[in-house]
C-alpha cells in the first residue's frame, strides 16, 4: 500500500465521521511519528510533510555530515561523510543531508499497522467527541427514533443515528413502542463502558417533566416562574411546587394554561400521567396543606426534629390525601421532605374499625407501627399499598399481609351480619 493510497482512504474515512480538517491532520501526523520512532528510536530530526488533498506524503530525515572518524557518527542526527556520500558525491563534512524516507521503508507490517492505528484513532476521537456532546446535554430533551425493542431496553437513535439506550426503568409503564416510532426523552446520564460511551435516556424522570413544562410554559423558559420541587410517580401522579417572581403571574395558573390547554399537552406526552400544581411557600403548615391537595386538612402538629407531620382530617378526607394505592400521601411526603401521617378526626368512626379492636388477632406492636404512619383504622389501612406499608414501618411483608387478611375478613363477617334477612313468618 503507496502512501497515496493510505491518505486518502484514511482522509475519506474521517470525512465520514465528520472529523475536521486539523484534526485529521493532527492524527496523521501522530501515527506517521509513531512509525519513526519505532523505526529510528526518535523523531525529532524528522519533518512530516502531509497533503491531504492530494494524497501526498513526504518524510525527510535531517542529519549534520561528521568526518569517518568522529566520535559523533552515533548520535541520531549525525551521519558519517562516507555514508553521505552515498546519497551524493560531493558532500563535505559539516553539511546538512535531508533524506527522503518512503512509507514502504517501514515495511508492509508497519504500514498495515499505521492504516488500524488510524481507523483506530478516528473511533475513539468519534466516542469521545459523543461523551463530549451528550456529557454536556444531561437533563435536556431530545427527540428520536425507536430502532429495536427489547424486554429490558429500547434502542433509540438520535438524528445522527448515534445509539441511545432507553432502559425498561426509564420509561412510562404505559409506554408501547414500535420500530419506527418517534418518542422525546431526556439525556438522564452518560455511563462509560469498557471505554464506549453508553447514553442512558429516561422518560420516567423528574427532568423530564421539567424540560416539558419549559417547552409548554413560556413564563418558565424565560425566568418569570422557577419549579421548586418536582415528585412523581411515572404514569399515575406527580407534584409540582411553582414559585412566581412577578406578583401580577399566577405560577399555578400560567402552568395550566386556558382551560387546561398548556397542562394538557404535558399530560398526553406523559401518558394521562395526574399532574399536581402547587404554589410554593416557605410557609411550611402551609406547603404541607398544600402538598395533599386535593384533600382538606383540619389541623396539623409537625416535629422538625424527627422529620415527621401528623396531619388531621375528616373522614372524607382521608381517603383523598391517602390517594389510590397510597400514591397522593407518598408524593406529598417527597414534595416536602418529611414524613406525613394520617389521622382521622376523632369521634367519628362510622361504617370502619379502629384498629384497637383487633387486638385479640393482631399484636399490640404491631398495632402500633400501623398508628405511628397515622392508619388507625381497618379502611385507613386498606387504602394503603402493602409495599408503601413495609416501606414506612419496621414491618416485614408477611406480616402486612396477614393484617390485611385479618381486617378484609373482619369486614366481610360485618356486610354479612347487615344483609337484610327474610323470616320465617314472611315467608
């Protein structure tokens, strides 16, 4: 393979790739000084002349001629007179000899190593010029096209046809996708394996929403509205905390838009996800009442020490800030930063169970650990998942799902007691 030959495959390959012109150059450079040194030890009485365009290279290597007899004939950029001579007859010591050095000098091995040198170079400069771009473009939305759906991930590509990977976690449970289908996600983070830059894509992400409402809300891409906190449950619920620097913008309003018209843009990209607008206050009694939207508190007692809020309401009421699956009091629980425990009013206790009357069939710890999240009730504490259960008390899986047995039970014998009966006199 002639030089010619070499530079331009190599300069076509990197055109591919979109690598500029000094930085091709810069690596032709590198590997043909890489050559050298292997060959000669040093390249520093060496000049690399390279011409992309025309294919073009030329290596000269520069020596001073000593006299035969010189000590100095060993050093590197030193060549004795006789052997200058061989190149041209009228040399005289202390001239300077510049000697063309072809490319099939270094042997067929050495330039078939230069050309997977080069390749090489150009993939790795190609991976690290993508970290660079996607490093610098976490927490942004990109738009791009499914290419192959697997059980754990999807295979996104961008409209460089770069390859992003949208993990089963990071998507809306909701989600269906098909080859060919444009979906928008944003850039969560940039792992790098095995030096291979791995880009992770997330739907699922508070940021997500984030950058949506920016697209959707003008008042928040340009400052006038700040999100303060952003909590969700992917697909079911998500809260979000607005702060307004103009007092003339409603935040909660601007957010929603005419009719729902900006909110709802948001909701359709998220799957029908229930999205939650809240105004934000440094006001903490306030925030929390805020947080449980849409559930009316009666009163509140919060210990900033423990981190914890008990929170009082109607009967009515309870379900609402408990939410499906326990969903509304968790994320109101995130939104704020503390713990958020549920009481009922006391005294009214109609058509439910306190849970002190199961303490025949249920330990009194037991009982107690239900108590200290606020579900004092045998309906207070089957409107919460099991596993939100487990996760805000000491107790294990087995043992929730054994009181939640005990109280179905108990609920099912009182709606068979209050079937109405037909005597039999009526009869």
């Amino acid at each position: 393979m002639n030089s010619n030959v070499l530079i331009e495959s190599f300069a076509e390959f990197a055109r591919s790739k979109n690598i500029d012109r000094p930085t091709m150059m810069s690596i032709l450079e590198d590997v043909f000084r890489t050559m050298i040194r292997k060959k000669y030890t040093t390249d520093e009485n060496f000049d690399v002349i390279i011409n992309v365009d025309q294919g073009d290279l030329e290596i000269w290597r520069n020596r001073e001629i000593v006299d035969d007899n010189s000590e100095d004939i060993w050093d590197f950029d030193k060549i004795p007179l006789a052997e200058a001579r061989k190149i041209e007859a009228d040399f005289e010591v202390g001239e300077e000899v510049a000697e063309d050095v072809k490319l099939e000098d270094f042997g067929r091995r050495a330039v078939l190593m230069a050309r997977q040198t080069l390749i090489q170079r150009v993939k790795d400069l190609e991976r690290d010029n993508l970290y660079q771009q996607y490093k610098d473009m976490v927490g942004e939305i990109i738009t791009g096209e499914v290419y192959q759906v697997w059980s754990r991930e999807a295979l996104i590509l961008d409209k460089e046809e770069n390859e992003l990977v949208l993990p089963k976690v990071e998507q809306i449970p909701k989600d269906r996708y098909r080859k060919g289908d444009t979906i928008r996600a944003v850039v969560h983070r940039v792992d790098v394996l095995n030096g291979t830059p791995k880009i992770i894509l997330s739907r699922a992400a508070p940021a997500f929403l984030e950058r949506l409402f920016e697209l959707e809300v003008p008042e928040i891409y340009d400052g006038l509205i700040t999100i303060k906190n952003i909590v969700r449950e992917p697909g079911e619920r998500a809260k979000v905390a607005v702060e307004s620097y103009d007092d003339r913008i409603d935040p909660v309003g601007a957010c929603v838009g005419m009719k729902g018209s900006r909110i709802h843009a948001v909701v359709r990209e998220l799957e029908n996800e229930n999205i939650d607008v809240i105004n934000y206050t440094d006001n903490l009694e306030l925030y929390i009442a805020r947080a449980l939207s849409p559930a009316k508190l009666t009163s509140m007692k919060i210990n900033e020490q423990t981190g914890r809020v008990s929170v009082f309401l109607k009967p009515d009421q309870v379900s609402l800030a408990i939410g499906r699956g326990g969903a509304n009091i968790k994320l109101a629980s995130r939104l704020v930063g503390m713990e958020i425990d549920v009481f009922r009013d006391a005294g009214d206790y109609e058509e439910d169970i306190a849970l002190d009357e199961f303490r025949d069939e249920i330990e009194e710890w037991i009982l107690n650990e239900f108590k200290k999240i606020g579900l004092d009730t045998g309906r207070a504490v089957l409107a919460v998942s099991k596993e939100d259960i487990v996760r805000r008390t000491e107790l294990e899986e087995e043992t929730v799902q054994d009181v939640f047995r005990i109280i179905r039970q108990e609920f099912e014998a009182d709606e068979e007691q209050t079937e109405p009966t037909i005597s039999d006199d009526a009869q």
